[in-house]
C-alpha cells in the first residue's frame, strides 16, 4: 500500500510549545481500542489543567461490567512527552503510530457504580498496559494555520489550533494480576491542541467504527451555545476520504450512557447511512472546571459517557467507540448563562 496522504504535517502531530500569549492554551489526547476476542476495551485521556499540570484518565473495560480506573497528574515539562507515574502517551512515528503505556495500579468497580456517584478511594489492583496504535487511515483534520474559519472560533473545540482524528489497528499486551492477554483490536486517536473553553457546550458525540471489509467510519459534532456548531467526519473506503453531510447523532440521556442502543445516520455520495449501535461498555465522567473525574456528581455540570460499542452497517458488524456529552443542568438554564456572558470573538 502505498504511503497515505494526511491532511496535516508531521509537525502537527507532535507535541507543542506552549504560547506565552493565550491563557486558555491547552493540548489533549485521546487513545481509544476495543478488543473483540477478550471482549476488553481500553481508554485514555490526556488533558492539561491551568496550563501546568497532565491529567491522565485511564480505564480498562471488562466484559463482566467491571471497569478498572484511574487518575494520575504530573507537572507538564516543556519538551517531554505526556507522562505521568504510572501513565503515559506519546507518538512513535507522528502521523503513523502512537503508543499508550500503563504501568500501575487501578481502582477495580462496577461501571454502574460510577454512574451514580463519584469513584471514591479504596483497594487498588495491579495493571500494566503496553499497545501502539498503527493508522488504518490518513491523518484527518486540521493543522496550524494562519487564516481563521468560521467553526475555529469554537473554542470548545480547540478554536483555532490543531485537531487531528485517525482510526487505528491496535496491538499489544494487557496485564492484569501478572496475566498477560494479547490485543489485536481496533481503535481510534484524537490529538488537539490550541485555546480551549468548554462552560457552554451543551451537547457532544464522537463515534467511530472499523469493519472487516476496510469501510471506517468518524463523526464528531459539538453544539455549543453562542458560537457555530461544529463538525468534522468521513467515510474511509481504502483509498481517500468522502465526505459526510447532514449528521444525526446519538444523544445521551442518562449516566450510563443511555441509551445503550442507537443509530448514527448521515450522508455520503449521495446516499443516504444508516448504522445501529449498541454500547458494550460504560465510563460515566464529571466534566469539572478544572479537567475531568470518573463517576457522576449529583449537581448541574456536564457530564460525558465514553465506552466501546457494536456497530452494524448493511448487514456488516463492526467495532469502535461511542463519545456522548449531555448538560445535567438543562437547555434554560445553559440559554440564562449564555445571555448573562456574551461571547466575543
């Protein structure tokens, strides 16, 4: 096969110097795989908190409805990689393969505990994760550029930074209690970087998915009072990305990622999709001022539910990942903020 052509530059791919100019600056990432055989997911996410500090969200899946979690932080140190203790995220080639490490302990509870209360402290178990994620498409998105489009004045998106998606074949090794299981999943990676604000986003999904015949499919639409709504996906057959247009995405409805079966639907080459999903796996999250926390809190604040789902797309199943965000606090009460702060540009 020859060498997929991305839409932004090795450059971008990279991690970035901070800019001394914008207070909002922030890079995050995202690691996301699903093993069907072990029926085991992983997940990691990487956020930086007032600038300084890595805030690392790890959590292993497992088929029973258990899920093994954690939260670790570390000073960000210009020039080095995402790294914490126990966690860490860096690329191995930029554009071509990343790789998520962990190495430590986690915190073993059942997903629907999560999504009624905050996860507390308490016995911890060993965990070591090692997998590298190879692009199965080119490098989606957008890179640095000078010349400002109207959704990049979303900061709840990155505004006008980097925003890189790329689905991914991912291998390695999961330890749990010193067994060692092989992974061969699919996945998926997100990597932004630039200002970003989230206090008026009200609603989100992010979903992927990878099938047996090479089709690959990516959608993400953010809603956010005041400012554009914003948009990035395609459909990968193999050979270059189509387009996709008039999305329709899930909603989600309670703390456990209800509901557990949905349908995306879009259009793409003039015909309209249709795909059913069901969730196989739930990580309920506070989105907090200053970064995320595993579990619900009992208070109006967003609140996210990431986990691995089962698609179907014209008789065909598929894995990947589901991404919703809802407001706990309601559309008026978001409407009565957003008039009492408008947005400036």
């Amino acid at each position: 096969m020859p060498p997929f052509s991305h839409q932004v530059s090795a450059t971008d791919d990279q991690f970035h110097t901070m800019p001394e100019n914008s207070p909002l600056w922030s890079e995050s990432a995202q690691f996301t795989c699903y093993d069907a055989a072990s029926g085991i997911a992983a997940y990691m996410h990487w956020g930086l908190l007032g600038r300084e500090i890595w805030e690392a969200i790890f959590a292993l899946y497992l088929p029973n409805g258990q899920i093994m979690v954690s939260r670790t932080f570390a000073p960000r140190v210009e020039g080095e990689s995402m790294r914490t203790g126990e966690a860490e995220i860096h690329p191995v080639v930029p554009l071509e393969s990343w790789r998520m490490r962990y190495d430590g302990v986690a915190r073993r509870v059942l997903m629907a505990d999560l999504a009624a209360s905050p996860l507390t402290d308490g016995p911890t178990e060993r965990v070591k994760v090692d997998l590298v994620g190879t692009a199965t498409t080119p490098a989606f998105g957008k890179g640095a550029r000078q010349k400002m489009e109207a959704h990049d004045h979303n900061l709840a998106v990155s505004g006008s930074g980097i925003h890189i998606e790329q689905s991914t074949h991912v291998t390695g090794t999961v330890e749990i209690h010193g067994e060692a299981i092989r992974f061969d999943a699919v996945g998926h990676r997100d990597h932004s970087c630039g200002p970003r604000h989230n206090s008026h986003m009200w609603r989100e999904s992010w979903v992927n998915g990878t099938f047996p015949d090479g089709r690959i499919f990516h959608c993400v639409q953010v809603f956010v009072t005041g400012r554009p709504i914003y948009f990035m996906g395609y459909v990968w057959r193999g050979t270059e990305f189509l387009p996709v247009t008039d999305y329709c995405g899930p909603l989600l409805t309670g703390t456990l990622g209800e509901p557990r079966d949905f349908t995306v639907s879009f259009t793409c080459e003039g015909r309209r999709e249709q795909i059913s999903g069901e969730l196989l796996g739930a990580l309920p999250i506070t989105l907090m001022p200053q970064g995320m926390y595993p579990g619900t809190l009992d208070c109006e604040v967003d609140l996210a539910c990431e986990g691995p789902a089962r698609w179907v797309w014209d008789g065909q199943v598929g894995h990947g990942w589901i991404e919703r965000v809802f407001s706990r606090g309601g559309w008026p009460q978001i409407r009565a903020q957003d008039a009492a702060a408008p947005v400036r540009f």
